[in-house]
C-alpha cells in the first residue's frame, strides 16, 4: 500500500496529513504557525520538514516510506523561499519526490470536485480561483499582504490599527473607536497602543498576529459603524474579484452562483452576508459550499496523480478519515 503526505501552509497556520492510496488517514495534525515562503521564507523550510518527520515518528514510519509529498504553499511561487525549502527537502532526502503548489490549488482539489466551481480564500491573505472550459486556472487577487489585497484578515487588521492610530487623540470620545480599542487591548493583554504595535512587530508570527484582529472587527461591524465600514471596503473589493474571475468563465449574471469558500474569514456568516450584499446587484441567488476535508488532503491526492497517477476519491478520504490529532 502506498502512502502520500499532503501539506496546506498559509500564512497563520499549517495543517498536513498522511493517507495510504485507499483514502485512509494515517495520521494528521495543524500547526498554529505559519509557512507562507515569503513571509517565512527564514522559518518555513525547517517547519515543514518538522512537521514531516514529527508524523512520521507518530506512525513509526520513515520518510523513505513515502511515495510523494504534495505540498500546498503561499507563496509557493516566491524563488528565495522555494530555494530554501528544496534544500531542506534535500537535507531529509525526499526533493525528488515532493510537489510544490499553490496553497489554493490544494484547497480547489478538495472543494470544487470534478474541477467545476469557483473557490474563494478568505484568511489571512484572499485570492479567487476557477478552472476554465480548457482546464486552466483563472484567478484573481492572491498577490500577497504587501501587494494590498483587500479583503484579507491581513487587510482588516492592519486597517484596524490605522484607524486607532490616525484616531488615537479622539478615541475616548468615540464609542466605537473605543469598543474597538478596548477589544485589542484583550487581545494582546496591553494597556497601550504602542504596547500593541511592538507586539506585533518583534513577533516571529507577526502576520498570523495582525490577522487575528479580523475576529474582533467582524463580530463587532453589527453594532460598530467604525469596524462596519472596514467590513463593507473588504467585501466590496472582494466582490471585484470574484466578479474578475466569473468575467473569465461561462456564467450569465442573474443565475444561482454557486461559491465554495475556504479560509477563516469567509468562515464568518457576518462577513459572507456583507460579501453576499456586494454581490446582489449581480446574482438573485449566492449558495455557498464548504468542505469539511483540510487542503492537506488536496496536496497528497495531487501527489498521488502526479507521482503514481493514482486517483484518490473524496468520499474514501471522508470514509476513511478515523484519526483526529491536531
């Protein structure tokens, strides 16, 4: 029987899997770190192969055991950081059998079955995906944090800061630049914005740290006009960009639009609601589809295809997904 490791690395966390060719889990577990390349480039690589031993051990394997590793990266196409993961691959011996792919093209795999679908991520960074008639993805958005993809948890909170910063001499005459304020101090237990700011900066997770504060701002845009306007800017231009993908596909505007989603942020039913408005004008009906199976699987099933072209079906992964380690 052989046997896949798959791995889904964003920017907050990591989750990774093995599975034997018949769909059954062997053994998984999620790391709160993130191993976007870029971001990370100096800590993913050692994370990563962390991890794959870590799993191994659990099952008394050895990585030689392995027939492919599929691994689902942000940032996959950033050069220095790729560098530095395949030699760390190499330093463990499986380079030659691992495959390097974008991080929502693993979570396609698992969400949008028979490659019809358009997948939306919604965490700490946001890109939207499609496959066209000829088989080609088609995206938009997914340039990373520092490129200004609107939308992201990156994006809410760094707008969060902005505002308290820009603010700071009014805060306490403004009840909703307070609650928001009070709600961060929690968050990082300061008592001071300052605090709050070399917090995020000396941390190692620093990006993972500014998206968290997405959480606080979604719950509170109900009764907050400060944190509604930086909900409604996210979802408006996130709308853009599902409205650039669809552009590139055969849909007509005005049918039923089907979305899988994926991603904490478009988790949140207050954020899809905000989103699902920006997208009335276009589509009486938003039907939204979640999977319950980690992008991880999606990494080991596309190195299955791609290294022994074995074709790993959904429903044996569902069925035989009896392990929980996390």
């Amino acid at each position: 029987m052989k046997i896949y490791f798959g791995l889904d690395g964003g920017a907050s966390s990591t989750r990774a899997v093995i599975i034997d060719s018949n769909g059954k889990t062997l053994i998984k577990k999620k790391l709160s770190k993130g191993t976007n390349l870029k971001v990370y480039q100096d800590f993913a690589p050692k994370r990563i192969t962390d991890l794959i031993l870590e799993l191994c051990n659990g099952i008394s394997i050895s990585p030689d055991d392995i027939s492919a590793f599929g691994f689902g990266l942000a940032a996959v196409s950033y050069d220095p950081g790729r560098e530095l993961l395949f030699k760390e691959l190499d330093r463990i011996n499986i380079a030659d059998r691992s495959i390097l792919i974008n991080d929502a093209e693993a979570a396609y795999k698992t969400s949008c079955q028979d490659d019809v679908g358009v997948l939306l991520t919604v965490g700490t960074g946001v890109i939207c995906i499609a496959k066209n008639s000829n088989g080609d993805f088609v995206r938009s958005a997914g340039k990373g944090h520092d490129k200004s993809d609107i939308g992201s948890g990156y994006w809410i909170g760094k707008e969060v800061l902005l505002k308290l910063s820009f603010n700071e001499a009014i805060i306490e005459h403004e009840p909703d630049l307070l609650q928001m304020r009070d709600l961060l101090y929690q968050r990082f237990e300061a008592d001071n914005l300052n605090a709050v700011l070399e917090d995020i900066a000396n941390h190692e997770d620093s990006l993972a740290l500014k998206a968290s504060i997405a959480k606080d701002a979604i719950e509170i845009s109900g009764e907050n006009e400060v944190a509604l306007s930086i909900i409604q800017e996210a979802t408006f231009n996130v709308a853009d960009y599902i409205m650039e993908v669809i552009s590139m596909l055969d849909y007509q505007q005005g049918q039923t639009l089907v979305l899988f989603g994926n991603g904490s942020v478009i988790n949140s039913p207050i954020y899809r609601k905000s989103l699902n408005d920006s997208l009335s004008f276009h589509f009486k009906n938003i039907n939204w589809i979640f999977s319950d199976i980690s992008a991880a699987y999606g990494s080991a099933m596309i190195a299955a295809l791609s290294k022994d072209k074995i074709s790993i079906n959904i429903k044996d992964i569902i069925k035989g997904d009896y392990l929980v380690s996390s």
